[in-house]
C-alpha cells in the first residue's frame, strides 16, 4: 500500500527543504500556470494532482550521490504534466514528472513513455535524458505515478531561435531533421505504443518486440476518452485501442472508437448547431466512413504509405533543448508521452515548428528595414523547410511515399475517430472530397459516399457555419494571444478577459447588425457560435 497523500500547506515545507525553495503560496497540487476562457474550472480541476509532496522531495534527494537536502525548486506546468526542478546542496539538478489525469491511461502512459525512452536510448544515441526512477504505480509512497529523469543542460531552442543566424536554423534544422530520420528506420509488427515486456497489460494486449519490450494499446488519451470533460460525457474509454498487426485492424479501431466518443445520453435537447450534426447523424457518418475506407486500405499507394512509423509527437522546438554556446548541437529531445506507432501517412503533413514553411508571399522591394528583416526571416524559413523535406523525402524510405500521397488519400484516418468533437460537417466535408475526387485520384470502383444534391446543399449551409467557428477561434487567438482551448497565462487574465467581452460584444453587434438586414446570422446563431463560455 501506498502512503496517504500528503495534505502540507502550500505555504509549509518538508524537512528537505530550506526557505529558499518557493514563492509565497506555492502550491504542488492545484494548476496554477494559467486560466481559461472556456471551461476554466473544469479545466484547472483535471490537473489537480494528490500526492505527497514531501515524500517526492525525499526522493529525488535520495537519488543524488551526496546531497542532504533540496535547496531551490520550481513547478513548471504543460497541457498534461506537472513538472518540479530540484537544486540540491550538492549543486545537482534532477527533474519529476507527474502525469495529470487527462495525460492518458492509468499506468499505461507512464511505461509507455519510459519504455520508449529506454528502447531509443538503445537504438541511437539521441540525447534523451535518462531516468534515475520511475513508478506507473500510484500505490507507491509518493501516491501518483512519476518519472524523475536528470535535468538537461542548455536552453529551448524556442528561446534562442530568434537569435540565431541563417547558417545556424539550417544546420540545426539539419540535425533535428536526422534525428527524426533515425526514428523513421525502426521497424515494427504492430500499429499502437512500446511498453516494457512485463507491463501492466494482459498477455492477449501485447506483440512481442525485442528483449523486453513489447508493441501494445494506444496510449493516446484520445482513445481512452481522457480529455477534460469527456469520461463524463462519452463513459469509459474505447473497445478497441489496439494494438492492430495491419492496417484494416487499425481502421476498424478507429471507427470503434469513434462509436465510443458519442454521447452516452440523448444530449439533441441541448439545442447543438446543425454543423454539430446529431447522434444519428454521427453513427451514420461512422458506418459511411468504414465503408469508404476498407476501399482506401485496398489502393497499393495507401498500403505504401501505411508501414509502423514511429516518430516524437510533439517534435517542436519548446521540447528540444540547445547548447546556449552552439545552437546547432542539440543538449535534449523531451517529452515522450504519447508516442505511438503510427502508419506513416498519419505523419506525412506534420512539419515541426521548427521547419515551417513560411508564411505570406515574396517581397520584391523592401520599404523599410523592418520589412527586409521580415524578407531574411521568410527565406531563412524556406530554407529549413527545403532541408527538413529533402530529409524525409530523401533519407526517410518509410517516409517518403507517405510525403507524396495525396492528402486527400489519408484525411479521413485523421478524423474519423474524434467525429463528435470535431462536428459531423468535419467528417462529411472529407467524405465528400473524397467522393468528388474518386476518379481522379485512380481509385478503383466507385466511392461508397454519393451524397444527393439536397444533402450537398444542406452541407454548404453546415459548413459555412463551421468555417465561421475555425474563423472566430483563429481571430481570438491571435487577438488575445492564447490557444485553441483559450488558455492565457496568469498575469494577463484580467486584461484577457476584458479583451475577450469586448470581442463578443462586438461579434454580437455584428449578428444585430446582419439580423436587422434579414441575412443568415441572428444574434441568438452568433452567440451559440461564440467558442469561449467566459462572457
């Protein structure tokens, strides 16, 4: 059995600790990086973490040679983990990771990333950080699941990025873009996640790999219905999160779980936009699309373009770490959770932050200074794009013909399993490209999806409607600097929240405006279209 969890003030300390460690009203448990504009309370309540403090401080003092005591720490906080910096007396650093609940699965997640950690450490020689200890059991004394790895030296590459010269993106783009080649050229049975051979998994849930590892379920907290909110409504997690040995088992896991992320009660009363679609509407959108795609899975490109491909989820330049005197050698690749092993195509038009490709059309003549530094920024990133695509198009094999498919070919795949958050316009949207494009794209027969005139004039409306949510999301990000989900950091919350009403307000006079015209928009259709609930 485990220790209780520790309920230490948030202003008290552990005997390992001196008074230099924390701010005043430091707080290990709650999330307290940050507030959102939709959802906040649900939101900051699935980060809540129970645990003992005191006995994750002992423990991480234990596993430095020398040190009595912790002398500085820091919480740093993500989208899924809550992070802790340790200093010791001794000068030494160590970093503890704690998965929220939201991360993934419980258990699975943590092996999960160690034993993909601990399978590439032994493939290449990336710069991983190693683990000093680890525990997927939350009935250990320090009462939650954790992974303590040693601190990585350098700084983010997104911190120097804007300070590096244009030889430096290029060579730095060079090497990350071969690390991520080197991924690209293990070879695996199975579509699903590493986990070590003696995982908390059933013998029938596991694929023999090598020596003490084994392919077995997703641990991607999409599949397991993990994300704030969505137990509640969807109940547990799908019936089919893998692991799938080809590419028609794969297919089938997600229709399956597309089935289990529909609501789990009659929610139509609930008065959702028609771009939403109903249950009805989703579980026949389902059926169409498994239809369609045990025709795709037939195509020799597709199957081409479907080897077990294992890359970093998350490959952006927040998560990898730089040496601060030479920016090109890379000192760190982090976080590792939710790693998976994917047919290829579903990394075909990921392009890390890193490599993007640039944005707005060529300059001609500079009116400013200001403006031919915009014109250097936009050929230094084509350049790290041209690099980053020669590498996989070129030294990736898995890769590249997953990279020359048509997008068209491999949409749906994306989207099918995650219907009912993404709406059905989504879905149907690709369901009809796909139709349209049938013939010349050389599918063989005809497509299973032949949608009427009246639906297709049904959908135009749906979709009108939907690209004017995509709309207003990216106009509030960009407008109150936040995310997709309307997080903002804590010293800008008050302002952001004004900045915020001022906008609906506005995008409500807008609605007036265009009602009092007889036009489609009604101030009652704007409001449910309104993406943040902090009004």
């Amino acid at each position: 059995m485990g220790s209780r969890p520790s309920t230490m003030s948030p202003h008290s300390l552990p005997d390992s600790l001196t008074q230099e460690g924390p701010v005043p009203g430091f707080d290990p448990y709650m999330y307290t990086s940050g507030r959102w504009l939709n959802r906040d309370e649900l939101e900051r309540n699935s980060r809540h973490i129970v645990f003992d403090f005191s006995a994750l401080c002992d423990r991480t003092v234990s596993l430095c040679p020398g040190a009595t005591k912790i002398v500085k720490y820091e919480k740093r906080e993500g989208g899924f983990n809550r992070v802790f910096l340790f200093t010791m007396d001794t000068g030494s650093c160590v970093v503890a990771r704690l998965p929220t609940s939201i991360a993934g699965p419980p258990r699975l997640t943590t092996n999960s990333e160690v034993a993909t950690m601990t399978y590439l450490q032994s493939k290449f020689s990336l710069p991983i950080p190693n683990v000093l200890d680890w525990n997927d059991n939350p009935s250990n004394p320090i009462g939650t699941e954790y992974i303590i790895q040693e601190h990585v030296a350098g700084v983010q590459l997104h911190q120097i990025w804007p300070k590096m010269n244009s030889e430096q993106h290029m060579l730095c783009t060079k090497m990350l873009s071969l690390a991520m080649k080197n991924l690209a050229s293990l070879d695996f049975p199975a579509y699903g996640s590493l986990y070590f051979s003696d995982g908390p998994l059933e013998s029938h849930m596991k694929i023999p790999l090598e020596q003490g590892f084994c392919v077995g379920p997703y641990c991607s907290p999409v599949f397991w219905n993990r994300n704030p909110g969505e137990l509640e409504l969807y109940g547990g997690p799908s019936p089919n999160c893998g692991p799938w040995k080809d590419l028609a088992s794969y297919c089938l896991g997600l229709i399956e779980t597309g089935f289990s992320r529909l609501p789990k009660e009659d929610i139509v009363s609930r008065e959702f936009l028609p771009h939403q679609g109903s249950i009805q509407d989703h579980i026949r959108l389902l059926k169409i699309s498994q239809e369609v795609m045990q025709e795709l899975v037939k195509d020799e490109r597709i199957q081409n373009a479907a080897t077990p491909a294992l890359l970093h989820p998350d490959f952006h330049k927040r998560n990898i770490y730089v040496s601060a005197e030479d920016p090109t050698v890379i000192t760190g690749l982090l976080d590792w959770q939710s790693t998976s092993i994917e047919p290829a195509f579903i990394y075909a038009n990921e392009t890390p932050d890193f490599a993007a490709p640039p944005g707005g059309p060529e300059e001609n003549t500079f009116k400013s200074g200001q403006d031919e530094h915009k014109e250097q920024e936009r050929k230094d990133a084509s350049i790290c794009y041209q690099t980053y695509d020669v590498c996989m198009k070129g030294l990736a094999p898995k890769l590249r013909p997953a990279r020359l498919l048509d997008p068209t070919l491999f949409r749906l795949f994306q989207y099918c399993h995650t219907t009912w958050r993404d709406s059905a316009t989504a879905i149907r949207q690709e369901l009809i490209e796909l139709s349209i494009r049938w013939t010349e794209l050389e599918l063989q027969g005809s497509c299973p999806f032949s949608p009427t005139k009246e639906e297709l004039k049904e959908h135009a409306q749906d979709y009108e409607d939907f690209e004017t949510v995509q709309r207003l999301k990216l106009w509030l990000r960009n407008s109150l600097h936040t995310n997709s989900d309307g997080w903002v950091p804590n010293d800008v919350w008050d302002a952001a929240k004004d900045a915020h009403r001022a906008a609906y307000d506005q995008w409500i006079q807008t609605a007036r405006e265009s009602e009092s015209r007889g036009e489609n928009l009604t101030v009652v259709k704007a409001d449910k279209l309104w993406p943040f609930d902090a009004r």
